[in-house]
C-alpha cells in the first residue's frame, strides 16, 4: 500500500498539470469508489465548475481542493480526498483518450486534460466534502500528527499510553501519520531498536532517536520518489527508488548492511517486521 512518501511524490508530481485549472465535469465509470455523495450524479455536479486550488496530502490520503463556483452564490471550498489503499494509481491524460480499463474516477479540465484514478484491485475511496465535513470524518480526525508536526515531547506522550509493541505504535495512525510496513522497519533499523520492544520501554532517549529516524527515513524516501514493491508508480508512470536504498525492509536472510549478521524476519502486530538481532535490541 503506498505510504507517506509515496503519496506525496504522487501529490507533488500531479500539482503542476491540475493547479488553476478548471474542472468542466467528472466521469465515475464505478460508482463503488464514491465514499461520499455515493451517487454519481451528486458527485459530478458537487465537482464541476470548479478550480483546482491545491494538490497536498494529509497522512496516506491524496487531498485535492477544488475552490467555491464563483457562479453559486455563497459557495464554500470542496476536498476531493483520496485513498489509493492497494493499487490507486493516478495519471495525467486527454480528455478524448479512452479511460484505461481499471479508471474508477476522472476529472475533466478545462485544458483537455483529465485527471485519471485508476485502481485494479477497486480497494480505493474518494470523498468529496467540504473542509468541516472532512475534519469531522471519525478517520480524518483520529489520524496522529505528520511526522515533521511531531515534537519529541508529543511522541514520548503517545508512546506511554501504549500498550503494544513499538511496531505497531508507529503503524498505528493515530499516533503519528503516514507510516506503513516499509518505512516502520526501516525506522526501525535506523534507530537501532527492535520491532517487538515494547512502546513502553524505550526510554526517552531511544524514542526521541526512533522519530528522528522516521523524519529521515521519510524524507529520504520522499527524495527517491517513494518505494515500488508491486504496484506503486508515479503519475509519469515510472517506479520509486527508494526501495534499492532499503536497509532491511523484505531482506530477511540477507546480511545485516551494518554488522554481517543474518537478518531475521518476526511478526508484529500481524505484519511481517525485518531487523537485524544483533543492531537492534
Ligand atoms: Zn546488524
């Protein structure tokens, strides 16, 4: 599932080609990605007539603001708020072009472009609300700090009230956002702690070098355009790069980068966890 840095590569790579332009109308070839208005027509109509304000992204979720219709008197601002979950992807393409086979939703602009979400396995949601509605979504609202907004003192108070390993803190949403299987190992490592530990036993010290360890480690991976496992490719089409810079993350058996020992993979909280058991303690 993409995470934060590939959300934002995706973000960042779709800005240019849909900022300022105009939304002349939507096509929803399966209704079942409507999150909310579930129904097509409402959602077309909602979207329509609209200019794109900003493409940014709140935790895992592609967050689109399409500006009031200076037509409609007392109009407010709509968020058009993606979740990709397995296979989202999303690219750049005429209008006049045949949607591909997986499209779920397409926004139409003024310049003959359209914004494409396809997504083959059909897990991903799109939600169009205004920005109080967005924020007062159970999910939205629950979701943890970004890890840049977090401070060493807020990540010590989330992690105390833990009771589970310190894998699954970190993967937990609500205590700091936008971090999935990927980049919780590689955290991990780099701040020499192991996945099973439990989020109450590090001390102040380990855990102010485990969210030192996930700032670089996202921003990193941010800078190689995000990770491709499987699925994941930006809106040019291309693959992340992030995952030939992987320390541990899908390389049990392997030898530790750092120490040689053999890395051993365990599962946290469901989800297969790689660490070195000699680096990490
Ligand atoms: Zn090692």
């Amino acid at each position: 599932m993409p995470e934060l840095p590939e959300v934002e590569t995706i973000a960042r790579a779709l800005a240019p080609g849909l900022t300022g332009r105009v939304v002349t109308g939507a096509d929803v070839p399966d209704a079942t990605v409507l999150a909310g208005p579930a129904d097509r027509a409402a959602f077309v109509a909602a979207a329509a007539g609209r200019v794109i304000e900003t493409v940014g992204r709140r935790a895992k979720l592609l967050c689109i603001t399409l500006g009031p219709r200076p037509q409609v008197v007392g109009d407010g601002p709509l968020i058009l708020a993606l979740h990709l979950k397995m296979t989202g992807r999303f690219h750049i393409a005429p209008s006049a072009h045949a949607p591909p086979a997986h499209a779920r939703l397409l926004l139409h602009l003024a310049d003959g472009n359209a914004l494409v979400f396809s997504d083959l396995r059909r897990f991903g949601t799109a939600r169009l609300l205004p920005p109080e509605a967005l924020a007062a979504w159970k999910f939205y609202a629950s979701l943890g700090p970004e890890p840049w907004d977090m401070t060493p003192e807020a990540f010590e108070t989330a992690l105390c009230r833990k009771t589970t390993r310190i894998k699954a803190a970190i993967l937990d949403q609500t205590v700091i956002a936008g971090i999935g299987n990927i980049y919780a190992d590689e955290s991990l490592f780099a701040a020499r702690i192991r996945p099973d530990t439990p989020a109450k036993a590090l001390t102040p010290a380990r855990r102010r070098k485990l969210l030192a360890a996930i700032q670089a480690v996202i921003a990193k991976a941010i800078a190689a355009g995000g990770s491709t496992i499987r699925d994941y490719r930006t809106p040019d089409g291309v693959e992340g790069g992030f995952q030939h810079q992987f320390t541990v993350y899908g390389k049990a058996c392997q030898p530790c980068p750092v120490c040689g020992e053999t890395l051993v993979s365990i599962k946290v909280a469901g989800r297969t966890s790689t660490f070195c058991p000699q680096c990490q303690q």
